[in-house]
C-alpha cells in the first residue's frame, strides 16, 4: 500500500442538530493512522453541535441554513482544506472502528480507483424495514465497476453513496466538481467520472452502520438498481 504520507486525507461530514452523533464517529475518525483533517460543515444547529466538534479539535464551518444544497455545500468544503482525497460524510454514519478510512480510500491511494465508497450495515435495533435495504445494496464482497461495465450492472454501475464515499480530489476537478444540485449529487459525479474514464470501488471491508425507517416502498429504487444488474 502507498504511504499514507504521500497523499493527504480530509473527512468532511454535514451536519445539523448533530451533537448526539459525533461523539459516535469523530473519535474513530481522529484515530485513524491516516491522522485525516476532518471538517464539520454545520447548517445553523441551534443545540451544541459546534461546541462539542470544537472539544475534539476539528475544523468547523457554519453555513445558514438557506445556503445549504448537497452538491454546492459538499463541493464548498472540499475546496475548503483542499486534500488530495476527500471523505464525505453524513451525521449518521457511524464507523464500526477506526480502520475505515484505511479501508475505504485503499483503492484510491493504490491507484485501482477514484472514488470508493462504504459497506453499510443497520444500525442497532433496526427493524426489517431499516435493514433488508442495507443488507441487499451493501453485499460482504468489495468489487469495482467502470463504464464497460454497463452490460452487467445497468444504471447500478453509477450507484454511490453520500453517507461514506471517498474521491480523488484532481478527479473531481477533472469534471469540473460535484454539481450544485439538491440530491443524488453523487450519482451524477460517479457517472461523469466514469464518462471519463475512471472506476468506483465498493469497499466491504469499509463498514459504517446508517439506516432510515425508511418503508420498502422509499426505497425500492435502490433495490430495483441493484436487482436489475443480477
């Protein structure tokens, strides 16, 4: 594996009324050999979400809430510090130990990839509902996909995830950033990545534990992705 001097890491996780979660992924963050820069790009939390980022010593950014989009906001704070990989994060992606981000960004730094994202598991007490979508989308064998890949995975070959996904920062720069849309930025970055040339790696072995009670219904369309591609 390529020495993790040589390539900077920075993890960058929205939040909003997040004070009870980040005790639950920061610790495991900062510990991480990689010794990562992590940035919480906060939408105007009224509780004590910002204090409790500043007791762990990491960079904050406030933001109004208006100005919050998932593409421009994660597209600000990647230029923010700059790294050469950076890790999207959401509030509620909790790492199961402090080897995720060695795990996930491993494609990345050993040039298989340019951007990896995470296996998720449900949380603790989840009921089916929050479960089966996180077992099916999220299988324990890593593999990766590029654009030849299509015939096999159908529009699955673009499908990422917001909630833990790690990219080469010159790779996005390539295709001009994450586009300033309000959802399913990733999917649109994965597909002109690809567009381009490049691959995404599923990394099983990377395991964060995030889940919605979500109906099947809610989230079907994920499903019928990943069905479809066999």
């Amino acid at each position: 594996m390529i020495s993790s001097t040589e390539k900077t890491v920075c993890v960058v996780i929205l939040t909003f009324q997040a004070e009870l979660h980040l005790p639950k992924i920061i610790p495991l963050l900062i510990s991480s050999p990689l010794k990562p820069s992590v940035l919480i790009v906060d939408s105007s939390s009224t509780d004590n979400t910002l204090k409790v980022a500043d007791s762990f010593g990491v960079n904050t950014l406030r933001i109004s809430r208006n100005e919050f989009n998932h593409g421009a906001t994660r597209e600000k704070a990647r230029k923010y510090l700059g790294s050469d990989i950076v890790v999207m994060m959401t509030q509620d992606a909790y790492p199961v130990n402090d080897t995720l981000l060695e795990h996930l960004v491993r494609p990345l730094l050993q040039g298989e990839a340019s951007v990896s994202y995470a296996r998720q598991i449900p949380h603790e007490g989840a009921d089916i509902f929050e479960g089966f979508p996180r077992y099916f989308n999220y299988p324990p064998v890593s593999h990766s996909r590029d654009i030849g890949d299509l015939k096999k995975y159908g529009v699955f070959t673009f499908f990422c995830s917001n909630s833990c996904a790690a990219y080469m920062n010159s790779a996005l720069d390539e295709i001009g950033g994450i586009t300033p849309i309000l959802t399913h930025e990733d999917y649109f970055a994965v597909a002109r990545l690809l567009q381009k040339g490049h691959r995404i790696a599923y990394v099983a072995d990377a395991v964060v534990r995030h889940s919605h009670k979500y109906s099947l219904l809610q989230e079907s369309s994920v499903i019928l992705m990943r069905a479809m591609s066999g």
